[in-house]
C-alpha cells in the first residue's frame, strides 16, 4: 500500500509542476518571509513528509546524558506524516494530520550463569501503527498590520488508532548438550501507536516579518482528555513454550507544553532558510502496576534545529530540516531529519 | 540567356535564404551546467569533473531467510557507518571517460553484554571501530550508441576495484576489542551495460550488470591467533535496475530508481569451509539533483523494499559535484 501510494505520489510530481510560472505574486509561490500565521482563503495545502529519528543518546531525570549506542540499545524511528490545511476564509483554516511510525527499543542483553545453565536474554519493544488523527482549526487576526501577525488555534487529537498492545511474541530456544543447557529467550512486545483518549491542543502564534527575514513563535499546550483502559500482557515460559494472558489497567498520558522560535531569511525569491530553537515540557500522567498508580517523572527537551524550503513549482515546495538536541531530562535526545513536499492549490 | 536570368535569381535568393538562417551556439560552459537528466551519458571530451560524497548507515532491521523484516537481536548489536568518497572523472573523447574513486570509512559496531553470575554483575562494553581509506575504484565508461531524437545511448561501463583499504583487523585484544578493516581484501570486476533514453523533461534508463569477485586472503576472525589468514571468496553480483527521472523545474530533477541486487555465496575455505547463504535485494532509490551553475548537489535515499538476508536500513547519500 505505502509502495502505492509513492509511486501515486512520484507520477503525479510532474502534472504539479508542469503548471509552474515565473510570477511570484501569486498566492502560490508565496515567499516565506511573506506568508501569514494561516493559508488564504480557498487555498488547499497538503503536506506529506518523512521524519528520521535516530536516538543513540537518551537523557536521564537529572538531565544527564546516557550514551544509548555504547549499550547498543539505540533505537531509529521512521515517521510518515500527512497534514491537509484547508482555507475557510481568509483568517480561518482547518487542519488535519495523521502519521504512521514504527520503531523498536532494545534493552541490553544479559547472560545469566546458573551452574552448567546459561540463559541469554534479548528484549525488544516495538511501536508500529497509525497515530490517533488530528483535527484542529486556527484563527489570525481579522486586519492587517504591518509587519507582525498574531494568530490562536485549538484542536483535538480523536483517538481513531489502535492502543492497545498486540499479543507479544517471544520466543525460546533450548539446547542440551555434554556442558549443560543453553536458553536463549527473546522477548518481544508488539506496542501501538495510539493514545486512546481525547488529546486537547490549545495554542497561538506571533509573528514579525520584514523584506527578508521573519520570526515566528508559536507555543502549544496539549491537555490530556482523561484516564484510558488498556491491557498488558503477561506471560508464562514452559518448555520453550509462551502462554500469554491479558491484564487490564489503567494509564494516563501526561499534558504537554511545546514552543518554538524559528528565524528565516529569504535568500532569494525561491529559496529560504531557518534556524529555530524547539522546547517541549511534560508533566503529570501516570501508569498502573499491579493496582498500585505510578506517576511519570517530569520532562523536557530543548533542540535546535536549521533548515531550508524551495519553492520548486507553483504548486510545488520542498523542504527539509535538522533539529539537535542541547538539553534535556528524561527523555530521549534524538536527531531528528525531516524531509517534506508542499502541495498547494487555489479551489476558487 | 534565360540560364543566366535563372543563375542570377538563385543567386539572389541564395543570400536572402542565407539570411534567415540562425545557428544556435552553446558555449561549453553552458554544456557544463546541464542537468542530469539533459547531460550525455559520458562526459564531452576535455570535460574534467570531480565530486564529494558522504554516505550513512546504520544497521537496525534486517531481512531474515524468509524476507520478513525484523529487528537484530543477539550478538551483532547496533553498527552505524560513514562512508566518505571523492570521485574524479575525465573525457578522454565524446565517447569514452574514466573514474578515479578512493574511498574512506569510518564504522563503529556497538554491542554490550550484561553478566549475571549468581549476585555479581559484569557489564562488558564492545570497542569496535574502523577509520581509514577503503579499496580504490577504478572505471571506464564507453559509449557504444550515442543518443540521438529516434535511438536511445547505450554505454558500456566497467569497474576495477583494487584492494587498497586494511583488509584485516588490528589491534586485536579479544573478539569485541580491536581495530575493524576498512578494505575487502579482493580484487572485483564489474561490467555494466546501461541505456537512456530522453524524452524533454523526463529520461528513462535500464541497466544490467555483473561483477566478479577475485579470490582474497584475510584474517576473518579477531579471536584467532593475528597470522591466521584465511582463503575466501566472495559472493558475484547481479544488478538489474531502470530509472524514470524527471525536471520538477528547469534546475531540479527528481530521479526514480528502482534496482535489484543479488549475491552468490560467499566462501571463507576454513575447515571446515563455511558457506554463505545466497542474498537479494530489491530497493528503490529517489535522488534529488539540484543544478546550480556547475555545481551538482544531490542526495539519495537507499531504501531497501524487499530482500533476503540483506540489511533492511535505509542508506543516506548527501554529494556536491563539480564539471570543470
């Protein structure tokens, strides 16, 4: 299906950009540096992009570094993301966006030497599936100023995807021979992506813009809509044989507060580049173990990120992006490469 | 006398034809800035360019025997690699070019071990890393048709790789502790037959190749004693792949490729001799080209679709070329 849908996407590349014209006082061609906090009216914009996360560093809850690779427990994160934007009028548009990823965590591998027993130990935690989809609307202010822009959204992710974790599929080999017996056990939980509650976005954005240059903030804070019943799975090792048996509880994503500061500078008309500093905020949120409520230790995340969009065709932009981790607490501290098309068009 | 009223009219007509024809001229430095897609196949004879690449890695997923995708778990760990070459390329005529690529690596494999003995626990750490030149690339391109508005160009390529780069490993304290190669330690030979095809703005290629692997000798093992070179033989390869490449505008061009590689067995004649399992790959491989005067800069994604025992990983390619 996904092969379709790039192919689908590589035949119809041509058809967009064949319509390309060299005015760039169109809506269309837009320059960076001019364009407001939301798309115009009538104008439909469809943003499909891939993110590679690569996380060989992972912060611990006093913001120490841990060095992920040196435990060969670091992990790679392949995100395909899909945003729609869709002009109301000319202060008003909707957005949604959905994305798919899969990724698999490792922990390290352990020995265990009992006597003539060795018993070695791998476990891996994949996460695979469409994510919950997002619906959200945002609003700029209804005149004109020159020079600054100020726009407020809010929004809500539907809890559409799967949350609840597959059956795990580990597995055991044994062998018997004149020294003793060899096990290797490899546990393998099967996660989702989903979230399986109502996620509540709330933000706003500001923006100061010249000839050549803009800076845009935009803050979000992401509310969680309430506890959510999942299952975990437990299982049981007989003879190289796993039992599994499913295990209600509770848990409760935490809320969330993220911002960004990105500076661009238009090259030239086609051609415009960005650094941008990201910081995301955690708090609250809680699992249950065994009937007992364990609450997450806070987080946060600051990165820095560069970063250039051309204007290909009319309908056409490109982009991609680099953002670095500087600091952080419990949390992963990936680098993460975007690489995104643009596909505008005007309905009326 | 009416032979020369007639002489004299095709006189006159003569420069008056003569004087609506234009001759389109383009400069060799225009030659020099066309795009992937409008280039010949080979450079033009005087033709110099050079380019710089950077290739990553890293290995997390691989295809198993049954071409199911999976994660690694067990020994091997996590690898993440650099690659790093420099590319000179010469027309000694329109039709024929050669290519200079020396190589250079730079690979790290980690993997850790924790060991539970009775109420002790060790952690042991892996210390596994390659830097240094890889093997040398030799090759020579020939176009045996050249392009015109009904035939499409037909070239003939060839490589050589010399075994230039460390082939053993050094540095050797025990079997997670020690210096990995950076060469292969063979000699290979690939022949390669290519076609192109350009229908303005779009061009459509195939190609088929072949490449065999000379016998080496290496030390394979870093827990063996250091002087224990061992006779192998590497898989050939089979390359099957076409391209369907387009302009997005007059100076970018998104190139499609779709290969098929597959290896033969490899062999390492120890005794017992071991054999290698037979491996494929099907992937599929965007290349976005920006042309920007002379400058070339170009990034390519690996990604590999379908396989068997073959990394699963994509592979990144960032490179910037230049045509003096």
């Amino acid at each position: 299906m996904k092969i379709i849908c790039l192919l689908f996407i590589i035949a119809g590349l041509p058809f967009f950009c064949l319509g390309q014209t060299g005015d760039n006082s169109d809506i269309l061609t837009e320059r960076v540096v001019d364009r407001p906090l939301t798309i115009h009216a009538g104008q439909l914009q469809i943003n499909p992009g891939y993110q590679l996360t690569i996380g060989s560093k992972q912060y611990d809850i006093y913001g120490d570094k841990l060095d992920l690779a040196k435990e060969a427990t670091a992990q790679v994160r392949h995100l395909y993301d899909l945003e729609i934007k869709y002009g109301i009028i000319e202060y008003l548009e909707i957005t949604a966006a959905l994305n798919y990823s899969k990724m698999g965590v490792r922990e390290q591998q352990n020995w265990y030497f009992h006597r003539n027993e060795r018993v070695y130990v791998t476990e891996l935690s994949e996460y695979r599936g469409l994510s919950d989809l997002f619906l959200g609307l945002a609003f700029r202010l209804p005149f004109d100023i020159p020079h600054f822009g100020f726009s407020i959204s809010a929004g809500a992710s539907l809890p559409i995807a799967n949350y609840e974790p597959d059956k795990p599929t580990h597995s055991s080999i044994s062998r018997i021979d004149s020294t003793g017996i060899d096990r290797n056990i490899r546990f393998h939980f099967n996660n989702k992506n989903g979230m399986g509650t109502f996620i509540y976005q709330f933000g706003a954005g500001i923006q100061f813009f010249t000839d050549k240059f803009a800076i845009t903030g935009l803050a979000d804070y992401s509310l969680c809509g309430g506890e959510v019943k999942t299952i975990t799975w437990e299982s049981r090792l007989y003879v190289d044989e796993f039992t599994y048996q499913s295990v209600p509880c509770k848990t409760k994503p935490g809320n969330t507060f993220s911002f960004s500061i990105q500076f661009d500078y238009q090259a030239i008309n086609w051609f415009a580049i960005f650094g941008r500093f990201i910081g995301m905020m955690g708090s609250g949120g809680w699992d249950e173990e065994q009937g007992v409520k364990i609450g997450h230790h806070e987080k946060n995340l600051m990165s820095v990120g560069i970063g250039y969009e051309i204007q290909v065709a009319r309908h056409l932009r490109l982009f991609q992006s680099m953002d670095l981790p500087v600091s952080g607490k419990n949390q992963l501290a990936p680098l993460m490469i975007y690489t995104g098309a643009s596909f505008n068009f005007l309905t009326r | 006398m009416m032979k020369f009223i007639y002489g004299s009219l095709a006189l006159l007509l003569m420069s008056s034809l003569a004087s609506g024809q234009t001759e389109q001229q383009v400069l060799p430095s225009e030659l020099k800035q066309q795009t992937v897609i409008q280039e010949p196949v080979t450079l033009r004879k005087g033709f110099f360019r050079t380019s710089f690449a950077g290739a990553y890695t890293f290995i997390d997923k691989v295809f198993d025997e049954n071409g199911d995708k999976g994660y690694i778990l067990g020994t091997i760990g996590w690898e993440r690699s650099w690659t790093y070459n420099i590319s000179l390329q010469y027309g000694i005529t329109d039709r024929l070019q050669v290519m200079l690529k020396p190589v250079f690596h730079n690979k790290k494999i980690f993997y850790s071990d924790v060991l539970h003995f009775g109420t002790t626990i060790e952690t042991a750490y892996a210390n596994v890393s390659g830097i240094g030149f890889g093997d040398l690339v030799l090759g020579l391109d020939y176009q045996i048709l050249q392009e015109t508005d009904t035939r499409p160009s037909i070239v003939a390529r060839s490589f050589l790789t010399f075994p230039t780069g460390r082939k053993n490993p050094t540095a050797i304290k025990d079997y997670k502790d020690f210096k990995l190669p950076t060469g292969t330690g063979e000699f290979v030979l690939a022949l390669e037959l290519k076609t192109r095809k350009i229908i303005f703005p779009y061009s459509i290629t195939f190609n088929v190749g072949y490449s065999y692997s000379f016998e080496g000798e290496k030390i394979f093992y870093p827990d063996y004693p250091e002087d224990e070179m061992i006779r192998f033989n590497t898989g050939n390869r089979l390359d099957l792949g076409g391209s369907f490449n387009f302009h997005l505008n007059d100076w970018i061009a998104l190139q499609n490729q779709v290969v098929f590689f597959h290896w033969g067995s490899n062999k390492i004649f120890a005794d017992p001799t071991e054999t290698g399992f037979k491996s494929w790959v099907l992937s599929y491989q965007p290349t976005l080209n920006f042309q920007i005067r002379r400058f070339r800069l170009y990034e390519v994604v690996f990604i590999p679709v379908l396989g068997k025992y073959y990394p699963a990983d994509p592979f990144y390619v960032l490179g910037l070329l230049y045509t003096f």
